[in-house]
C-alpha cells in the first residue's frame, strides 16, 4: 500500500513520468481533471496533507512549458479546485469541527497537526488562510480552522480567493519558466526537494520560536 502510494506521487512530482501519465492514462480533459481532483482533496479533506501541493504545481508547470498542458486552462482549473477546496474545508470545519478536535490519531489523521494549524490561525488570524497556501500540512487544516473559529464567509473567501491565485500562479509559473532549462531538467528532483524545503520553513521557524519562548519562560520562572 504505501509502496503504490509512493510511486503514485512519484508520478505526480516527475516531468516525464507525469506527461506519459496525461498521454495515455489520463488524456484530454481527464488529464485537467485528475490534477484539479488532487489539488481539491488536498485542501478540502483532513487526511488529505500528503498529497503533493507546491511540487505538484511546479511540475505541472514543467510539463505544460513542454507542451503538453495548456498554461492558461490549468492555471484557471487548478485555482478553481483550490479555492472549492479550502471552501468545502471551511464547511467541514463550521458544522463538524469540535469532535474532530477529540478524533484519535490514526495512519493518516495526527491531532498534532491540527492542534499546529490552530496555533498558527490564533496568531495570524485570518491571513493564515493565505499563508497557510504555502506551507504544507497548515495548507490543509488551515480553512477547517477558520470555519471552527466562526470567521465570516466573505472574509474568508477574500482570502481564500487572494492566497488560492497566488499560489497557483506563483508555483506553475515557476515551473512553466524554469522548467526548460537544462539545469533544472538534469537535477529536477532537488528542485523539487528544494521548493518542499522551502515551504516547510515557515512551519519550522515557527516551531524553533515557539520552543524559544517556551525555554525562555521557563528559565524566568
């Protein structure tokens, strides 16, 4: 199972891999439907944080530079699916968010997570839903949150709309740039490597303060 799991995003966040995948599998509109489906599933599920986000849309962006993906339809389709996504998550969160709270922990659900996340909307408020577009694992509980938090809808769409187009744009646009250059192509998986590090670095800052602040409490008492 989790060895099907990890060559399927393998699939996923691999140019070539990824174009044979949309030629014969997945042509023509399925093609744009399988990625809008993942990129919905990612926001719109809790269990849904390890699917692949950032370098998803990076190698998409690749593959539409090659040709095979119109820029303009998947960057239209993808936003669309992200910002459903996040709003379906938002729903979850304002009719069945308070027992998820006390859910136990399985393979695919972790409390910790979600307990992260809160932390990060109570200090950010209402700009996490945009923050959160490029950190993984915050991406996904992020707009269950705010609907737990009882944020109005349309403060919520702003934001969801704003964080949803800049992160597509951002992440495809990049790809679609860079992913012609010989460079990148001979070492397209540290690329890949590179841009998870960096969305995950916000999350990691964020835990190395909160556990300064922590020690610093501590050593004051």
């Amino acid at each position: 199972m989790l060895g099907w799991l990890r060559e399927a995003l393998r699939t996923l966040t691999t140019p070539d891999k990824l174009i044979t995948l949309l030629t014969t599998v997945f042509g023509g509109w399925w093609g744009y439907a399988l990625l809008a489906g993942i990129v919905f599933a990612e926001t719109s599920l809790l269990l849904g944080f390890f699917l692949p986000g950032d370098s998803l849309l990076f190698t998409v962006g690749v593959v539409a530079g090659a040709g095979h993906l119109n820029i303009v339809l998947i960057i239209a389709v993808l936003f669309a699916a992200a910002v459903i996504g996040d709003a379906v998550g938002y729903q979850l969160g304002r009719r069945a968010g308070p027992p998820i709270f006390s859910r136990p922990d399985s393979r695919f659900f972790k409390q910790e997570n979600l307990h992260r996340t809160k932390e990060f909307y109570d200090k950010h408020g209402g700009k996490t839903i945009i923050y959160a577009r490029f950190v993984p694992i915050i991406r996904t509980f992020a707009p269950f949150v705010a609907g737990v938090a009882g944020m109005s809808y349309p403060r919520f769409l702003s934001y969801n709309i704003f964080g949803g187009l800049g992160w597509v744009v951002s992440m495809t646009m990049a790809g679609y740039l860079l992913g012609g250059i010989p460079f990148v192509r001979r070492h397209f998986e540290k690329f890949v490597y590179g841009i998870v590090l960096v969305s995950v670095l916000p999350l990691v800052i964020e835990y190395l303060r909160s556990r300064g602040g922590s020690a610093a409490a501590k050593s004051s008492r």
